[in-house]
C-alpha cells in the first residue's frame, strides 16, 4: 500500500464519522477545504439535505424576539 493510499483511508475513515471536514482538512495538509470537498464529498452525501433542513432566521427578525415592522 502506497502513502497515498493510508492518507485516503484516513481522511474517508474520518469524514465517515462526522468529523468536520474543516479539521480533516487541517490534517491532511490541504491548503484550503476545496481540495478536500472535491475529493471526499462523496463520502458526506447527507450534508446538503442536512444543510437543507436547517431553520433559516426570518429576513426581518435581528435577534431571537426583536421584529422589524416596515
């Protein structure tokens, strides 16, 4: 087995039990979390229905129970 193929395992081993593609990035040595987006993300296929899901703030609340009448 070549190097390359323990960093690969490594990072897919990772990535597969929810560790933050950002500290597996900082692992690997990637010098931005493109590098390694393109190449793992296959591994993450829940992340954009996840991020789908989450409750986005209504465009005219500024805190938790402040409400901007216009």
């Amino acid at each position: 087995m070549v190097i390359y193929s323990y960093r690969h395992f490594f990072a897919s081993h990772c990535l597969t039990r929810n560790i933050p593609i950002t500290d597996v990035a900082e692992w690997m040595g990637h010098k931005n979390i493109d590098v390694t987006f393109k190449t793992y993300r296959h591994l993450m296929p829940g992340t954009i229905s996840t991020a789908a899901t989450i409750p986005q703030p209504h465009p005219h609340r500024i805190g938790p129970f402040c409400v901007i009448r216009g």
